[in-house]
C-alpha cells in the first residue's frame, strides 16, 4: 500500500465502492499506523501464509468483498479467494474465504478485515431474523441510527439481509418529526413551509396522536410514521387511513422487537423501522487462521 493507492485500479468501480475504499483506508490507517512493530520484526517478508476465515455462529454473511478490499489495499497481488457470497446463510465449519499471500500482509489486514465481517454480517443476521418474521407481510426499513462514517456499508448491511433502506440522511427525503413540528408550531405549518421551498417532494410525517394523524390526512402528505403507538392504536390508525386514503403509506416506528414483530406486522400496515438493526446488532463471531505455506525469492 502506497499512499492508500492501489496501481491499475478499475476507474470505473462503482461510486458504493468507492465508498467503501475510503472508509477501509481511514480503518487501516488507523490500525496500522506507522507501521505492525509486532509483526514487522518477527515475520519475513519472503514468509508465504493460507488464512482461513470461517464463522463460529450461525448467521447471514456480509462484507466478504469488503474484507477483500481490506487485504488489496495492502498488497495488490493478495490472493483472496471468497467460497461464500453475501446474503448466504453460514454455520460453523464452513469456509467464508481464504487468503493466500505475505504472512505479514495476512496478519495486518487480518483484525480490520475480521471487523467489518463480524459488524456488517451481525447487521444482516439480525435484519434476516426481522425479515423472515414478517413473512413479507410488510417491509422492514432501517433508520439513521448508524454509527457515524459507516453509514453506506450499514445500510448495505441492511439490503444484504433482506431489509429495505429508508432515507440515506437528511438531503434526500423530507421526514417532519416531533421536533420540527413543536419549532414550527404545526403540522400544518411544517408541511406548508416545505412545499414553499420544494415542490412536488415526497414528504412523510411523524404523528403520534389521533388528532395528528387527521391533521397529517388533511394535507395529503405521502406517508405517515405511526410512532410508539401501542397495537390496538395502530389498527385504530390503520383503519382511519384506509376509509380517507387507501394510497397513503403507513410506516411504525417504535418499541418493535423479535417478540412482537409478528402483532405489528399483522397490523396492516406498509412499513416497520427498525433501529435495532444498525445500532444493536450483536457481531457474528468469525474468525481467521493462518498457516506458513512456505517462502519465496524476494
């Protein structure tokens, strides 16, 4: 790796991979800093290592490309060699990927490419588990809830796992909260100052009481967050959309876990947000191990 640049690299690669290089290169500079002191003088540079990496739970694999990206930012010839995709379902004893290359090249990538597995495929797992309670009875949306600066590989998390994105940030969606409401004195005058200043955007608004949901309806907003309303409410709600409006979207946010999914998700309504999924996903346990496959000529 020089100056974070990789020689011959595709100038064409995807603007989501881009993305993902720039947050690998601050990771590994990070974590490499000036340099591996602990491996630098004990391993030599001819020294040949096979690194397996496999999981040691069950779970829904993301980030193996990412993770290849982590070991080519180091050395352009690594031979990474990816036996699962993302999206598949793995289990211990399987073989995620190997990596064939400098022992010394294998064990600095080895914990920032671990990293991201481990996070982004929890991310997956868990988005998985919300996903396949649901039954494809609605679609389950992640939220803003990320940690900063890993937003673009967390909401790929998310897809990996079968969930849907709700908006990327605050520039490309108009979401009226509690907060902006109580600022601007109404809904009414929230939704009036956005359609003065942007015209024909799509604009969904938080409302938590009955009162709200009417005041939201009569402005013919595009969808509506139902938030931390209790079940029976939610069906109250529902059903007062559908008699005024059958194309209005419904989305719930708020006190939804494993253990009720199923009760929202019978609620008929279109969309369920889920924080949970970026900002408590417990990581997969997923692991490397290296062997020396021989030296060659420098």
């Amino acid at each position: 790796m020089k100056g974070g640049h990789i020689k011959g690299r595709n100038p064409r690669e995807t603007k989501q991979k881009k993305q993902f290089r720039k947050i690998i290169r601050m990771a590994l500079k990070e974590d490499i800093g000036r340099g591996d002191i602990t491996t630098e003088p004990i391993v030599s540079q001819n020294e040949q290592a096979l690194g397996i990496v496999f999981p040691k739970q069950e779970g829904v694999l993301c980030g193996v490309e990412i993770a290849q990206m982590v070991f080519e930012e180091i050395d352009e010839h690594i031979n990474f060699q990816i036996k699962l995709r993302d999206g598949e379902r793995f289990s211990p004893g399987m073989t995620i990927a190997t990596v064939i290359g400098p022992a010394a090249t294998c064990l600095k990538g080895e914990r920032t490419a671990l990293n991201f597995l481990q996070h982004l495929s929890g991310i997956a797992t868990l988005t998985r588990k919300f996903v396949d309670a649901t039954k494809g009875r609605v679609k389950i949306l992640d939220t803003r809830k990320t940690l900063p600066g890993l937003r673009v590989m967390e909401k790929y998390a998310v897809l990996t796992g079968g969930g849907c994105n709700h908006r990327f940030g605050l520039y490309d969606m108009v979401l009226i909260k509690d907060n902006h409401i109580e600022i601007s004195g109404s809904i009414t005058k929230a939704v009036a100052a956005v359609r003065g200043r942007k015209k024909n955007v799509f604009i969904e608004v938080e409302v938590k009481t009955s009162d709200e949901l009417d005041e939201a309806l009569s402005l013919k907003v595009d969808r509506v967050m139902l938030d931390n309303m209790n079940i029976s409410q939610i069906k109250q709600a529902v059903e007062i959309v559908r008699q005024k409006d059958k194309d209005l979207e419904i989305e719930v946010s708020g006190g939804v876990d494993l253990a009720n999914i199923d009760d929202f998700a019978d609620s008929g309504v279109d969309y369920i947000s889920v924080g949970a999924l970026t900002h408590s996903a417990p990581a997969v346990d997923i692991a490397m191990k290296l062997r020396l496959i021989g030296s060659c000529e420098s």
